[in-house]
C-alpha cells in the first residue's frame, strides 16, 4: 500500500515539474521542497536499493519455510536380456520381460526443531533489514534536506549580493560621469571599482558552492544533471522550537535509545546471534532419513518391497566449532549493542544542545533584525548618493550588511540541520 501512495504522489510530482517546465527554461525545475521530497523518496536508487534488500530478506523466509524435497533413485536397469534371465513378466507393452529395476524414494526429517529455528532466523533477518532501511531512509533525509537547506540559503545568498552589486554599480555609473566632469576624485572610484570586482568574485564564489548543492540534490532525487533545481519557496521551513526548549536531556536519552533505528537493528542481530547459537546447538541432534524401495528380480523375491531409516553417528563431529562460533558472535553482538546504546544517546544530548544553543543565537539576534539591516542599507545607499557620508562609511556598513546577511542565513542553515540530525536520533518523536 505504501509502495503504490508513493508511486502516485510521484506521478503527481512529475506532472507538477513539467508543468514548472512550461513556465521556466527547459533545463530549469522550480519545486517546492515537498515536491522535492517526494521525488526523492520515490527515484533515490539508494532507497530502491533498501527496498530489494528487504524484498530479498523476506524472500528468504519464503525459503527457509519449505520442506526438503523427496529423491528419487532408480537403478539396477538392464536394458538387455542376460542369458538365462528368469522370465519375469512384462513391464509395459511387449518389453521388460527380462528387465529388472530397483527404485528408492528418499525424505529427509530435520530434528531437535531445526526448520522452525531457521525460519526464525530468517524473519529475524527480514526484521533487521527493515531496520537498517529506516536507518538509511533517515540518514538520506537528513542529508537531503539538509542540502535542501544549503540550496535555499545561496539562492538567497545569491539575491542578497547581486542586489548590492546592481546598487553598487548603478553608483558606479553616476561616479564615472562625476569623475569625468571632475566633480569625484579617481581615487573614490577606484576605491569603489575594486569593491564592485569583490562583490563579483563573491557572487562566482556563492555560484559554485550552489552548483555542489545542486550536483548532491540531483544526485538524490535522481534527476539528470543538466537540469537545475530552483526552490520554489520563499521562506525556510518552520521548526518547533518551543517544543524543543522543552526537552529535558533524560528524554532525549530515553527517545534515543528506544526509537534509534541503528540501535534497533544492533538489538535484533544480538537476537539473531542467539537464534543461530540455537539452531548450531540443535545442530548436534541427527537429522533422520526415511526410505522406503521397491526391487524387481534383484533379491530372492520377485518384486520386493522395503522401508528403511538412515541416521548419522555423532562420535567424532558434534558441531562444536559451530556451537563455539555462534557464542563468540553472540557476545561480541551484546557488547555492540551496549557501546551503540551509550552512543546514540550521547549523539542525541549533544545534537539536542547544539540545537538549543543555535535558537537561543537566532532568537538573541531578533526577528526584526534582518528587516531593519534591509532599510539601513537603503538609508546609507541613498545617503551616499547625496553624499551625506562618506565613501569609507558607506563601503564599513556594506562589508557589515553582507556580513550580517551571511551570517543570518548560515544560522537558518544550521539550525534546519541540526534540527534533522535530532530527529535522526529521536525518530518520530519531533514532526
């Protein structure tokens, strides 16, 4: 049932995109980041990857569910007749009158449980590969969203400075006029020459780092690498800071090491070791060997009819370095689990910390901040058009604004990342 949700919700993504497609280039997409997720979800070969491997797990249940199969021998034919072979009647039609014919049908019993035991294991191992899908699935996301985040801060990057760049070159333009007039000396616009070649080698510089966003999202989502992703979006997604502020550090512990899906898969292989010390264990019993044969002129009786059993002798070989084996990787599962138990709940306190640490910067810094930033740079653009400051003043408040800029937009980055790697942690407990 998910698989075919998923299968629509990608269809209907798709129809969206070539709908973007009419209104942008042909090589552009403009999505929105839940059209983005989705497509993801349904086209990360990663993810199609996990999927079979479940499929082949639980295929292996299949497998261990079915019974031996029954041999069939059938030996002792001659297909001539010996001289002075008893007339033994024919088999079909006019022939086989001489023909003498043994048959042996074997069937293996397995003892001491073994069938269910491997069953077990094996829906242990379906279970386990569940897990380590959710585990990859999270993992995924975080990075996809997280590259989510890193997309939408250049593009917002990218229209922060080549706005400045526009209003520094308009200036620029004025200046020339003035300089050839005689009105500005040279030197103020060399001075504003070289910041304008600043601006464009940070604008190339934002260029490239959202061509590396851009090269892992397409590779995520499985789109071709010609297209380019432009979100949709005009604001970051929200996340529930209140909610987070109040956690307590025993509860992130607590969600940790019960929703880790790392941690649950280490659990289940710690219930895998001990099945297969089991099954090894049951090992040491004989299986059993049941036969039943029909011989036609090879024994005293014409046609003889027999049934047997078959076991072997456990004197020398009683699986013990099997059984050995199986302890050892049983132990050494426990104590994975209990190192990985101490370690997700570590991780989980420190990314719930660094988060908290992240929202008590952006909330120090003001909702209003980036807003009254925007109108400073327009009173100071406008001031030194007029030259009611100078060009020292207005150059310290532009390097200021576009430092300001960045930095606002890296702690947005920041803090929807080490929101996602909390959720990692936690599971679903956080929406």
């Amino acid at each position: 049932m998910k698989s075919i949700y998923l299968y629509w919700i990608g269809a209907i993504v798709c129809c969206s995109v070539m709908g973007a497609r009419g209104k942008s280039s042909s090589d552009t997409l403009v999505m929105s980041r839940a059209e983005a997720e989705a497509v993801f979800l349904q086209r990360n070969l990663q993810l199609l990857v996990g999927r079979l491997g479940i499929d082949e797990a639980k295929a292996k249940v299949i497998q261990a569910r079915l019974w031996p199969n029954p041999t069939l021998s059938i030996g002792e034919v001659n297909l001539w007749s010996n001289a002075g072979a008893e007339a033994l009647g024919r088999l079909f039609g006019t022939r086989g009158n001489h023909a003498q014919v043994a048959v042996d049908m074997e069937q293996l019993i397995q003892t001491a449980g073994k069938r269910k035991k491997l069953i077990a294991i094996e829906e242990t191992g379906a279970a386990i590969a569940e897990q380590d899908f959710e585990d990859l699935l999270r993992s995924l996301k975080v990075e996809f969203r997280s590259q989510l985040a890193q997309l939408y801060s250049m593009q917002q990057r990218m229209g922060v400075y080549q706005q400045v760049l526009s209003q520094l070159q308009r200036l620029l333009r004025g200046y020339q006029r003035q300089v050839e007039q005689g009105n500005v000396s040279r030197s103020e616009y060399m001075r504003l020459k070289a910041s304008e070649v600043e601006l464009m080698k940070a604008v190339d510089d934002i260029r490239r780092e959202n061509g590396v966003a851009q090269r892992t999202l397409k590779t995520l989502m499985g789109i071709t690498p010609q297209e380019t992703l432009v979100l949709a979006d005009d604001r970051p997604p929200e996340i529930p800071i209140a909610a987070t502020q109040l956690l307590d550090a025993g509860t992130v512990q607590e969600w940790a090491q019960t929703h880790s899906a790392e941690l649950a898969a280490l659990q289940l292989g710690t219930i895998h070791a001990e099945q297969e010390l089991s099954y090894e264990r049951a090992q040491r019993v004989p299986d059993i060997t049941l036969n039943a044969n029909y011989d036609r002129g090879g024994n005293i009786m014409r046609d003889f009819v027999g049934v047997g059993v078959s076991v072997d002798l456990p004197f020398f070989h009683r699986n013990q370095g099997n059984i050995k084996a199986a302890q050892f990787r049983l132990e050494q599962s426990r104590l994975r689990t209990e190192h990985k138990k101490n370690e997700v709940a570590g991780m989980a306190i420190q990314a719930w910390k660094d988060l908290l640490a992240t929202i008590a910067r952006k909330e120090h810094v003001g909702a209003q901040y980036d807003g009254d930033m925007d109108k400073l740079l327009a009173g100071y653009h406008n001031s030194f058009a007029q030259r009611h400051i100078s060009l020292l003043e207005y150059l310290d408040f532009l390097e200021a604004y576009l430092t300001t800029k960045d930095t606002l937009l890296d702690t947005d980055t920041e803090l929807l990342t080490q929101y996602e790697v909390l959720r990692y942690h936690v599971g679903n407990q956080l929406p």
